[in-house]
C-alpha cells in the first residue's frame, strides 16, 4: 500500500472515530434530557426511579 493510500486510510478511519464520538455524545445528551423530562413530570422521587428504571428495561 503506498503512502498516500495509508494516509487516506488513516484519515478516513479517523474520521469514522469521530462521527462515531459524535453520535455517543448526542446519545447521551438525549438520554440525559429524557431523565430530566420524567424528573420535570412525575409527583415524587419514588415515580421518577421507576420511570427511570423503566429506561433502562427497554
């Protein structure tokens, strides 16, 4: 493989890395806002785990 190749290689696999962080971060901050949605919407603490746990059973 020539150089040139390998740097396009490289850049290319560098690139699908950050496209992938990207879409890890965006996740998160999703996530994020639906807890915080369900904590703006449920009467007490105990409504919120379960709406929470819920999450996480999907």
């Amino acid at each position: 493989m020539s150089k040139a190749a390998s740097a396009r290689k490289e850049k290319r696999m560098d690139e699908e890395m950050n496209v992938g962080e990207l879409l890890k971060e965006v996740a998160e901050e999703n996530q994020t806002r639906k807890i915080l949605e369900i904590l703006n919407e449920c009467k007490d603490l105990e409504e919120a785990k379960e709406k929470v746990k819920a999450l996480l059973n999907k």
